[in-house]
C-alpha cells in the first residue's frame, strides 16, 4: 500500500483536530533553587507504573521553562470543578506571584508546591526530557500522590471547560 509521506498537516488543520480531544487540566508547579513557578497543561499521561511514571510536555519557549528544567522536581495537580480561575491564571501571560495568589499551597517530599483542593497531587521528580519540535516531553517518576477520591474533575474539551461528576479512583 501507498502511503502518502508528503501531504502536510497545517498546524491549524492539527490545533483543530486536537481540540476535539477531552483532557484533564493540570497545573504544574515547581520550587527550588530556580525559583517557584507554574503553568497550566492538558498534555499529561502515564507511561508506565513501574516505576511509576508519567509524561508533562512543556513548551521550551514558556518563561516558566529554566525553572522547570533547573529544578528538576514538578508536582502536577489535578484540577476539579470550579478551579477554572487557577487555569486560567497559570494559563500564560500572568506574572508567577499572580498566579499563586489564586490558591493555597503546601510542600510534600520535593519541595514542589502542592495546591491545596486539587483533585490529584502528583509529587515527582524529573528522571530524563527528550525535546520535539517546540517542547520537550519531561518523564516525571512519581514519588507521592495525594487526591481526594470524591472530588469532581474539570476537563478541557472544544476549547472550553468542563465539569464532571466525581468517581473514585485507587491507588
Ligand atoms: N500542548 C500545549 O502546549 C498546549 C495544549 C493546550 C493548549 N495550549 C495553549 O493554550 C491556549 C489555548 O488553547 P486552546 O485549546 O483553547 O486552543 P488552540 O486552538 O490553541 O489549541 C487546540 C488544541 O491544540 C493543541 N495545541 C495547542 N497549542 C499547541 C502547541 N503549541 N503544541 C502542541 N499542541 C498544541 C492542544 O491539544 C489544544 O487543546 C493556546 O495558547 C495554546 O497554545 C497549549
Ligand atoms: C487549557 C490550557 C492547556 C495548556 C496550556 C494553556 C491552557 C490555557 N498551555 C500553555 C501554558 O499554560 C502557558 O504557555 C504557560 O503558562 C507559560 O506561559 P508564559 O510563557 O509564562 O506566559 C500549555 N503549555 C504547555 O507547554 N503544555 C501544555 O500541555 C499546555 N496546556
């Protein structure tokens, strides 16, 4: 069989095509000797649970990026419903205290900040990045979790947001 290798795929025919994608909304964080910083993404997944590991693609031209990659530590916190503001806050173009003035924090085993309420908190410590096109993908070892089993989840679907009843889910 032919396969066509090159027809391209404007990057607005994919933006397109991957808003019809629905995914959790997460806001990273991280603390450290690179300083505390934040930002809000849909592009996370497990890769593996042994060890356990998941994936966060982080765009290399993001202000947050030097921090991210000098700590070498991120929580990523799972957002619920009714915490559109702090996506939208760890969005882009706020400064970083803004953007954690909308919640409150605590630390767990790296020092990444933990957001009090999320529905998920994954405590993580970068173990290697491999760089595509505008990002890189950050593998993330999971180190701790905390989450509130009841708690319902927002998710990013169309370019807007979403709620959903809550489920349980086990660790
Ligand atoms: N992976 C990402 O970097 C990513 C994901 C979602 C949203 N965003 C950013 O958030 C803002 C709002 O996004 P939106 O979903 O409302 O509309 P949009 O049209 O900008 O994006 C639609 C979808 O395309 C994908 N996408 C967007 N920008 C991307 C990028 N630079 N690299 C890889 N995939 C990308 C995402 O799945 C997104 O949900 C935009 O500035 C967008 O760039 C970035
Ligand atoms: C719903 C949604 C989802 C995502 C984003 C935005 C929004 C609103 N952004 C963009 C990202 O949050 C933004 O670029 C950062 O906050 C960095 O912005 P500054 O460079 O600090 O202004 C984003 N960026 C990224 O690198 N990976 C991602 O998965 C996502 N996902």
């Amino acid at each position: 069989m032919n396969v066509p290798h090159s027809i391209p795929v404007e990057r607005q025919a994919f933006r397109d095509a991957m808003a019809g994608l629905a995914a959790a909304v997460n806001v990273i964080t991280t603390d450290g000797p690179h300083g505390r910083a934040g930002f809000t993404a849909t592009a996370v997944c497990s890769v593996t649970d042994q060890p356990p590991t998941l994936l966060v693609c982080i765009n290399r031209g993001a202000s947050v990026y030097e921090s991210f990659t000098g700590n070498g530590m991120v929580c990523v916190n799972t957002l619920g419903n009714g915490q559109q503001a702090l996506s939208n806050a760890f969005g882009g173009k706020t400064a970083q205290e803004e953007r954690f003035a909308t919640g409150h924090w605590s630390q767990g085993v790296t020092g990444a900040p933990i957001l009090e309420g999320a529905k998920l908190s994954f405590d993580c410590r970068i173990t290697s990045s491999t760089s595509v096109g505008t990002h890189d993908i950050l593998i993330c070892e999971v180190l701790d979790i905390r989450q509130q089993n009841e708690a319902d989840v927002l998710v990013y679907f169309a370019r807007r947001y979403h709620e959903l009843a809550g489920t349980q889910a086990s660790v």
